[in-house]
C-alpha cells in the first residue's frame, strides 16, 4: 500500500483514543484548501513509508496505542487497502477510516467485512457548492450512498466540514447540514493554512463568532454540531 507518511501519536485524530495516524497518497478530489497537498498531488512528495516497517511500529506499540487512523489523500484509492486493514486488526487495534465519502462501494464493504470501527467522512459542502469545493467532478449519488449507509447506523462514525471564506456561507453550511439531517456528529473545522495547501492564495477562516453561527445554523437538523481548530 502506498503510505506517505506516519505520525506516531496523536490524542485528536481518532476520538477517545490513544493512536497514530497513517496517512495514504493519492486523491480523487483537488480540494484548494487541502492541508495535505504533498499526499494528494503525484509525484510531489516522492517519499514514501515501508509497510512492513510501520506494521512493525504497530506490533510493538500494542498496550501503548489503542487505534489506528488512515487518512490521506483518499485511503479508499488503495486497492490493497482491506489487506492492510486485516493486518492491522490482526494486531488488536480499533481502525478509523478518514474518506471523502466518493467510493461507498469500497467502503461499505470495509466495514461489513468488520476492519473499519469508526469513519470520519468530509462533507465538502451543500450539494449545490460541492464540485467547486472539491475543486474535481464529483458523483453527488456516490456521496449520497456513503452519507446514508453512515447514517443507517452500521458503524461508529462522524460527518467534518472545513469551513473556508470564499467556499462557504452560513446558508451552504445549513443546506449541507440538512442534508445529514439527524447525523450524531458534525463537526465544523476552522480553515487554518498549512503551508501545505493546494490554492495558494485567497483562501481564509472565519473567526470565532462566525464559526460558532454557522454551528447555530447546522444545529438546526443536526443534534450534535461542534467546532475544531479555534
């Protein structure tokens, strides 16, 4: 499998536990606010983990880490994914999928195969804005499938948005919000610049006040809204 990368701990990524976080390469989607632009774009970060090296780093911080998260780019472009997975739940580990939502195939059967825990799902925007925000074409059906399996309940999971100035508005955020009507969890993310962002320019967060509006806003078809990155 294609891994760009390993971060060794982290408390935020995978909610409640102690894991690390694998990070794929590669994306189906050119989002201009994406903090991960080396892992999307080919050939721009020719650097690249071992497996069997960080298979080895997880069998040895078995009883340190209880989780493991994989995020990207777009985890589900992986073909040998599952493989990988199976792996890591040969090690006792609880798995989170981080997944734009774009391959409900893939991830339906991640999950009814019993190798994916919790998903966190990106909703890039109200379905009207979500081609210019994921900057690609999109299959809004293909979206649609994966935000209602999620919804069904047949795993532990999370819908995330970025809320960026230029892409968003509290009307885009309550339309996208009424699309995952009733969801457990949404969170709104506040843009900050990585210095590794697709679109180097014109790009902005709102502020505190603004975020904690637009989470007014969402709260209105969603029970549980919360903010990130303040």
């Amino acid at each position: 499998m294609l891994i760009k990368g390993l971060q060794k701990l982290t408390l935020l990524d995978y909610p409640g536990l102690v894991a690390c976080t694998v990070f794929t390469g590669g994306c189906n989607f050119r989002c201009p606010f994406c903090h991960n632009a080396s892992l999307v774009v080919p050939g721009r970060d020719p650097l690249q983990e071992d497996e069997e090296a960080v298979l080895a780093f997880l069998k040895k911080r078995r009883g340190v880490l209880d989780g493991v998260t994989v995020s990207g780019g777009e985890p589900l472009l992986q073909p040998d994914l599952a493989r990988f997975l199976l792996k890591v739940k040969e090690l006792d580990y609880k798995v989170k999928l981080d997944t734009n939502g774009a391959f409900p195939d893939r991830l339906i059967s991640l999950v009814k195969e019993g190798l994916v825990d919790r998903v966190a799902m990106d909703l890039k925007n109200s379905p009207a804005l979500y081609e210019k925000t994921a900057g690609a074409a999109v299959d809004l059906q293909a979206i649609g499938r994966s935000k209602d399996f999620l919804l069904q309940g047949n795993v532990e999971y999370e819908f995330r948005t970025t809320v960026v100035k230029g892409l968003h508005t509290e009307e885009s955020i309550g339309q996208a919000a009424r699309w995952i009507r009733g969801a457990k969890e949404y969170y709104l993310q506040q843009f900050k610049d990585s210095g590794d962002i697709l679109q180097k320019e014109g790009l902005g967060g709102f502020d505190k006040a603004q975020m904690e509006a637009f989470a007014a806003t969402a709260a209105r078809y969603v029970p549980s809204v919360k903010l990130r990155g303040l």
